[in-house]
C-alpha cells in the first residue's frame, strides 16, 4: 500500500519545477495525478502544452495514473473545468496543489498595469479559483454523505509576500493574500472535512535562476538543498492523512530546513476608556513602538526565542 493509493490529486503549474515534483511524488505514493499547465514563459506569456503532456507521459510511462490538463487556473471556467476533468477522469478528488505562478517583478514606481494584473491574477485568483470550485465539489459531497470528506488543499505563498521583498509588490501583494486565503478557507472548510494549509518555498526554478546565479546550485559531494523535490515531501505530508489535525498554517520549507510562520498578530498594546486623540495616540505611541520597532520590518525575521 503507498499513502496516496486510491487518491485523486490536481496540481497547478505541474508541468516544471516545482510543481512537477509535486506530481511525480504524489503519483509514485499511489495517486491519480491531473497534472495542470499553461505552458507559457516565466512571465506567464504565451502557452505550451508539451510541459504538462511531459509530466503526465512520464508519471504513466512508469506505471503511474495522470493526465494533462492546460488550463489557465487564472481562468474562471479553466478552473471550473479542471475540477469537472479530475472528478470525470479518476471518479473524485482528494487532495488540490496549488501551485502555479510566474514574475514580473518591477520596482512599485515603475510597475504598469499589465504587470500587476498578470501575476495577481495568476497567483491570487490562480489560487481562489481552484479552491472555489473544489471546495463546492467537497461540500455538496459532504452534504450529500452526511460525513466529512477527508480533503486537503495546499497552497503556495512565498517569503517575498509575508516578509514584503521590495521589487515584487504584485507578487507579494499576491502571496500574502494567498496565505491569508488559507486562513480563511482553513475555518470555511473544517466542517466539511477539508484541511487547507500553505508552504513558502525555496528551490532551484526557471523562476529563481536568474536571480540566485550559482547560489542554488549544489556543491560536488553535498546535499542538493535547493533541489525541487526537496519540497514535495512536505507538500505531500501536508496532503496526507499524516497531518491530520494541522489546518490553517503556514510551512516555509527548503531542503533540510521547515518552519512554522505566523502572521500578523498583536505585539504591543495601549488602551484608555476615552475617544483617541491625535494628542492621546502620541502620548501612547512610545508604549506601541520602541525605537528599534520604527523602521521597515527586517526581511527575514530571526526564530522567536
Ligand atoms: N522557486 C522558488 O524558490 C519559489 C519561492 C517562493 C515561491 N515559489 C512559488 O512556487 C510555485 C512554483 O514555482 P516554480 O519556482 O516551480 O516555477 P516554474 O516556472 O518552474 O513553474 C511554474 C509553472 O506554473 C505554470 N503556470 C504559470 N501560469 C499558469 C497558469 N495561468 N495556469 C497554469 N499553469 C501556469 C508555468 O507554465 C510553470 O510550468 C510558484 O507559485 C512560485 O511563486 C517558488
């Protein structure tokens, strides 16, 4: 028995990096794979569909179950369509990885509208649109059952949108809102049965090469630490029944490190049972921000002691 036998399994953006990992994994543990992509470019121009045909060949090739499905997840009907195929196809769907994405990235000030429109669209909407239509799929099923249905969702969100990377404001934009989506579907879904959860990953892509150079590459004799597949153990883990109870959070995950993230929350606080004014704000101010609590926020905060 692998964990995944009798499983049916949709992951975005499968047909390169890291997603095709995900895929190959998911589908070597016993699952029926739709491997999804559009095929386009790095900045999400154009469309191929040899990358997910690829994915799906090499998953059945080995024995496994898949099948290519190239619809855009930024689509309303591509998403509505890619829950209809996997559930007329396999017979259902357990588990949903999305996963796809592409860059633009651009300093705030010089960024134009079709730069900030591709890549919310994909990432954000990317993201919803998937999850809205298998999340009615699980809830209709688990209406009709009476039963809770036992499905996962994971997401992707990204360092860059929880620590705010300058130079990425629609992607950032995108991926907090995404880790925000995870919340809020994570408490929607819990009485159906579903468990929704999201990792911010780093690996060597299409999407980090030009930017990481040499630095992602492995060293002769080490550990690949930034190898894709690094990831997939996690997402699968997630995805599984191993998990069980852990819905709602954040993982950051590279090869040979995972951290719990958690996002906005209270950290100082000041109260008076009057109306504030700007006088009272300014008199309380010195309580809310210590003078190291002013500034931009560090881009990658240290582990809370
Ligand atoms: N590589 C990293 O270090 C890193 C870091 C943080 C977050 N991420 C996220 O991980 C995910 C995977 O990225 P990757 O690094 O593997 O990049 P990648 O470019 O190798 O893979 C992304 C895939 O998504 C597909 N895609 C793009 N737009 C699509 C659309 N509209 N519909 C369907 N498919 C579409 C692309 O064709 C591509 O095959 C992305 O969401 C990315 O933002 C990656």
């Amino acid at each position: 028995m692998s964990r995944f036998d009798g499983k049916v399994a949709i992951v975005t953006g499968a047909g390169r990096g890291i997603g095709r990992a995900h895929a190959l994994l998911l589908a070597s543990e016993g699952a029926a794979v739709v491997v999804n992509d559009l095929g386009g470019s790095s900045g999400g121009e154009g469309a191929d569909a040899t990358p997910a045909q690829q994915v799906a060949d090499e998953i059945t090739t080995k024995g496994g179950r898949a099948i290519a499905n190239h619809d855009s997840v930024s689509s309303w009907a591509g998403a509505e369509a890619l829950v209809r195929q996997a559930v007329d196809t396999f017979g259902g769907l357990d588990v949903l990885i999305n996963n796809a994405g592409i860059l633009r990235d651009k300093m705030s000030f010089n960024m134009d509208e079709a730069e900030w429109d591709a890549v919310v669209d994909v990432h954000l909407k990317g993201h919803f649109a998937p999850s809205r239509f298998a999340a009615s799929y699980w809830r209709a099923k688990s209406k009709e059952t009476g039963a809770p249905v036992n499905a996962k969702i994971v997401n992707t969100a990204s360092e860059s949108g929880l620590y705010g990377n300058a130079g990425q404001a629609n992607y950032a934009a995108a991926k907090a809102g995404i880790a925000s989506l995870t919340v809020v579907m994570a408490r929607e879904l819990e009485r159906s049965g579903v468990r929704v959860n999201a990792i911010a990953p780093v690996a060597r892509t299409r999407l980090t090469e030009a930017v990481a150079g040499d630095f992602m590459n492995a060293k002769e004799g080490e550990f690949d630490r930034f190898a894709p597949e690094n990831i997939s153990a996690v997402v699968a883990w997630l995805a599984s029944d191993l998990s069980e109870g852990v819905t709602g959070q954040v993982v950051k995950v590279t090869g040979g490190q995972v951290q719990l993230l958690r996002g906005w929350r209270p950290v100082t606080e000041a109260s008076d049972d009057k109306p504030w004014t700007i006088d009272s704000i300014n008199a309380a101010a010195s309580s809310l921000f210590a003078k190291s609590d002013r500034g931009v926020p560090p881009f990658m905060p240290e582990l809370e002691p």
